[in-house]
C-alpha cells in the first residue's frame, strides 16, 4: 500500500505524539495553584482548574485522612471561602457531605474552585504556614474532583514574596518557575512541599541524587550528617538489593521539641530535636528515625497489604497486616542502625532487651493480638486514653518484637542460610514487581513458611493472632544468647498508678490493670490527698519505697470534691526487667546466626 507525502507526516506526527514522554503532563485535567500572600496569617489559597467532561455537577472533595497516618483527621474542618466559576462567571455549588462540595457545572468545559486553608498545626501529617516557612501534606491541602483521581495533574507554587525556594519529589515543568507534575491525585498527595528560604543539601546512593531540605536552626554537622545519611540509606537498600527510586527527598524540621516521620515514596518528612545532633543518644534516635521512614520506601510504599490501596480518601481503609508494615519497619530501623555501625553489638542487645521489657511489662500486650492492634489503629492506636496501657498494644513494637523472632525462627530452621530479609526480598518481587498488588494474609504467612521450610502455624497463632507470651530465651538461645528476666521471682509492693503533679497535686492519671490501686478501687483523675495520715505533695511512689507486699495502706483522696478512704493491701508485683547477653562458648551454628542477624549476609 503506498502512502502519500502527508498520510506518512500525520502518521508520524501522531506516533511521536502517542508516545513522547510528555504526553501524560500535556494532557493534565486538574491544574493546582496554591499560594501564601500572607503567610502570618496562616493561610494558604488554592486554586483549582479542571475539565468537566460533560456533567451537569461534579462533586469535589478533601481527604478525610492521610496515608501512612491511621485516623480520620477531618482535613476539611479548615477549609474557608469556597467559590466555583465557569467562564469567568459565578456558578452555584453546595456542601452535601462534611468533606464534598458539589459544583453544578452544566456542562462547561472547564471550571474553577478556589478556597482558603488555615494551616497552623506543624506535624508531619498536616500544613503549617506562619512568618517562616510553609509545609504541605497534600491531603490536608489540595481537593479532588471525585472521577479524576487518576488525571494527571500540574502544580504551581507561588512562594510568599520574600521565599525563594520550594522543595518537593514531585518533578518539575520545564521553564516554569516552581511548577510540578503528578501523575494521579495519589501523587499530589504523596508528594510534600516545603516552601521558604531553608538550606538544600545534596548526597547520591547507589547513582540516585537525594536531596535534604533543612528547615530550622540545629546543631547538625553537615558534612558528617550527610556521610551518615548514606551509610544508613545504603545499609537499607541492601535489605532487598535494589533501589525503587530515582529521586529522594528528605525534608527536616528542626523544632524545639517533637520526633517522627512519615513516609512517602519518594520522600519523607521528620521531625527532630534540633539540639539533638550533639549527643550520641539523639544523633543515634536521628539515625533511626531516617532508616525508618527509609525503609518504607520498600515496605508500604511498594511491598503492602491489599487493604492499603487503592486508596479510599473518603473513609478508613482497613488491614490487619500493620504489624508488618510499621512494626517490622521499626525492627529494620533498628537493625539498619546497628548494621551501618552507629550501635555496637551489645547497646544494640541492650535496646531489643528494653524494648521488650517496656512491651511485656504493659497488661494490654495479654489483651490484644498484633492483628487487632492493626485492624483497630483507626479508633485506638491514634486516640489513646488512660486505659490504653491495660487493654491495648502498639502495632509497632509488638510487630517489631515478631520480626526480631520471625527472623530467628528462620535463620533457625535454616541454619543461618536465609533471614528475614529473604522473605522480605520474595514478597517485593512477587507482589510489587511482578504482580502489582497488595498482599494478603495467607500470602505473607505462605511466603515466610517457604522461605523457613516449616510450616509456623503455631507462631502466627500465637504471636500474630494471639496474645500467647513468646518463649524469649529459646530463641535468642538460636543466636547464641542468654535472655533472662533480671527480675525473675522477685515480687515488688508498687502502688500501680502513675501521677501528674499539678499546682502542688497529685493527680491520677493511670491505673494498672491487676495492680494495687485497680484493686483497692483508685480512679483517675483522683486527687491524693494523704498517705496513711501524712499529707502528700510528692510522688506517691516514692513515699511508698521500701512497702512490702501484703502491706495494707490507707489514702485519702479527692474525687470530684468528696473526700474519700481508701484502705486496700499492696498485691505482691513482678516488673520484669530483661536482659540479653551472649553464651560463653556458642556453637558455630549459633555464632553464624548472630554474625548474620547482626551485620547481614
């Protein structure tokens, strides 16, 4: 068949077209501008542009909730003066949800939102703006129009008139000064942008640039800062042997106060003491922190359960698989620390030690499974109250406890030939590479059994679904290592309670399940106004050193304004204190099992 001249231009034309690069950003239907024209206000402006492909309405909604962050955190609370036209002219809208907004188009092809958002809480999962600096979480700032969540989109910053500079993983528009690009609303989400005059440092691992912006006045030494950065981020992508990214941002706020970090895959936000760089205990805390939220770059971010995406902004998005993806991210945290040499051996024995002394000495740990504490972060793990201690866990130092077992447990059944991280490896091949979807229950146990060679009914039963006490020294005795209970036998007369001291008076602010006060019927919020007929003004605790058990005691107490006596006997307690510590003459098995554990293979 012969073509004529322009038949074979067009055709070109629309090959270079179907498939240039630029395709999907040329195309963009939602288009974001956000603004700050008077940041101690503590407002940013958003505009929004977007196609409307034919409707008579679209609804436009604001995320209730973050990713990587387990609560409904009602984003739209803080949204003011929402406005929608078309052509320049007023079009009529109306709330009909807490979060949505209906904008009754008729049709146009493209329609405007605008609105405020007060941005004046600075964590790592809302927006902050004030006379320094701005920060963005997407979630708590940018709105969707519901049926184009997977549009490609622009966004366009234009910094308070004194900043000049923007940092954010989403990639820039050519020629357009502080314009990004995102593929889909997840991205817009998943992309935070600090916005000010902060410093940006650069480092590369593994050929990949990464950048670090600094926000806030610190006691960091920058050069050996970012030496230790990719001594950690390197030591973390070796755990699966490749690295998913060709960009990274790491941005930092340098506070009085605080600590955390939230992950998103192709940056992070932490906070961090900013005099905590001095010292060998924060500077370590900090390393821990980065190889965390480095982690999550493979585990959630890529590697997740089924329950975590697509995602549903509008409501909770169940799992009961949190124990994998924060707690075993807490233990490679740890043992990244320790791998890329900031613990030695024993100071990291030592804090899986306390870590487990602090897990097991909390009653909530023989209440509920790592699989609840996951399904349940939604209404307890973010929303604790005084009894959280007595009836719940934490899904990431439970989960962190079973990926230290599991992977002794395998290392184990395999004489030290395959970890922990062999399982990790398989799973992100598996269901990140080759399938592209989420993982379920049955399948990370499937894919753990596989790489052990056992079947470990018995340990997800007990240790993932129930609230069995683990048999600690037999597995630390896998590696070569004594686990003992420094306390073992030894029972304490404790009162069981915990105290706020306020204006002179002792307060209750908990009460330990089983324990003398749970016992003898104190209450918190009570008041304690005497012990055995001495006025109290300091720690009740300490005025109760050297009880024995059985030992009755009377307190007088004020609740709600009745004087109370309360008489009950102190209970015989056992505060556990563990401790771990290596065998005099292990086997070489055993001594295998630790180099391996310890330092990686």
């Amino acid at each position: 068949m012969q073509h004529s001249f322009r038949q074979v231009y067009l055709l070109l034309f629309f090959l270079i077209f179907l498939f240039s690069p630029v395709k999907l950003w040329a195309l963009a239907k939602v288009n974001y501008t956000l603004s700050m024209p008077e940041p101690q206000t503590h407002y940013f402006e958003v505009e929004m542009v977007f196609d409307n492909p034919g409707k008579e309405y679209l609804d436009v909604k604001m995320p209730v909730w973050t990713p990587g962050s387990y609560l409904v955190r009602e984003y739209a609370k803080n949204v003011e003066g929402f406005t929608a036209t078309a052509n320049n002219q007023p079009i009529r809208f109306e709330k009909i949800t807490k979060n949505t907004w209906r904008v009754y188009a008729a049709k146009a092809p493209q329609v405007k939102v605008t609105y405020k958002v007060y941005a004046f809480e600075l964590t790592v999962r809302t927006s902050f703006l004030n006379a320094e600096h701005g920060y963005v979480n997407g979630a708590s700032m940018f709105m969707y129009p519901d049926g184009l969540q997977n549009e490609a989109s622009e966004i366009k910053v234009v910094p308070y008139k004194t900043w000049k500079v923007v940092s954010t993983a989403l990639p820039a528009v050519a020629n357009q000064p502080f314009t990004f690009r995102a593929a889909n609303y997840d991205e817009v989400v998943d992309s935070p942008i600090e916005i000010g005059n902060h410093e940006v440092w650069q480092f590369e691992v593994n050929g990949v640039p990464h950048q670090v912006a600094m926000f806030g006045e610190s006691n960091v030494n920058k050069e050996k800062f970012l030496a230790d950065l990719k001594k950690v981020t390197s030591t973390a992508a070796q755990v699966i042997g490749e690295m998913p990214i060709d960009r990274y941002l790491f941005i930092i706020h340098n506070l009085p106060i605080g600590g955390g970090g939230l992950e998103h895959k192709f940056s992070t936000t932490l906070h961090v003491k900013k005099w905590s760089y001095g010292s060998p205990a924060g500077y370590n805390s900090i390393m821990g922190l980065v190889a965390h939220e480095y982690f999550h770059l493979w585990n959630v971010k890529r590697l997740r359960p089924a329950g975590l995406g697509p995602f549903n902004y509008d409501a909770e998005t169940y799992t009961n698989l949190l124990w994998v993806s924060e707690g075993f991210t807490s233990y490679y945290g740890s043992i990244i620390v320790r791998r890329s040499g900031f613990l030695t051996n024993e100071q990291y024995l030592k804090a899986q030690a306390d870590d487990i002394t602090a897990l097991e000495n909390a009653p909530g740990v023989r209440v509920q499974s790592a699989a609840e504490a996951s399904f349940d972060a939604w209404i307890k793990y973010y929303r604790p109250n005084e009894n959280s201690n007595n009836a719940g866990t934490s899904y990431y130092s439970k989960g962190s406890v079973i990926g230290l077992l599991l992977n002794l447990e395998i290392m184990y059944r395999t004489k030290g030939q395959k970890s922990l991280d062999d399982v990790m490896r398989q799973m992100y091949q598996q269901y990140y590479k080759k399938l592209d979807r989420g993982f379920t229950e049955a399948e990370f146990k499937q894919a753990a059994e596989s790489i052990a060679g056992v079947k470990l009914d018995a340990f997800f039963n007990d240790y993932v679904y129930g609230t069995k006490t683990p048999d600690y020294a037999t597995y630390f005795n896998y590696a070569g290592l004594n686990f003992v209970n420094q306390n073992a036998g030894k029972q304490e007369a404790v009162l069981g309670a915990k105290f706020s001291l306020t204006s002179g008076r002792q307060i209750v602010t908990s009460v330990t399940r089983d324990g003398s006060a749970w016992k003898g019927g104190l209450n918190v919020n009570d008041e304690i106004l005497a012990l055995n007929g001495y006025r109290i003004t300091d720690d009740v605790n300490q005025s109760l050193a050297g009880a024995r058990p059985g030992q009755q005691i009377n307190l007088l107490v004020n609740r709600d304004g009745q004087i109370l006596n309360l008489e009950f006997p102190l209970v015989p307690t056992e505060i556990r204190s563990y401790k771990i510590t290596p065998l005099e003459k292990p086997t070489k098995e055993q001594a295998k099992i630790l180099a391996n554990w310890l330092n990686g293979k």
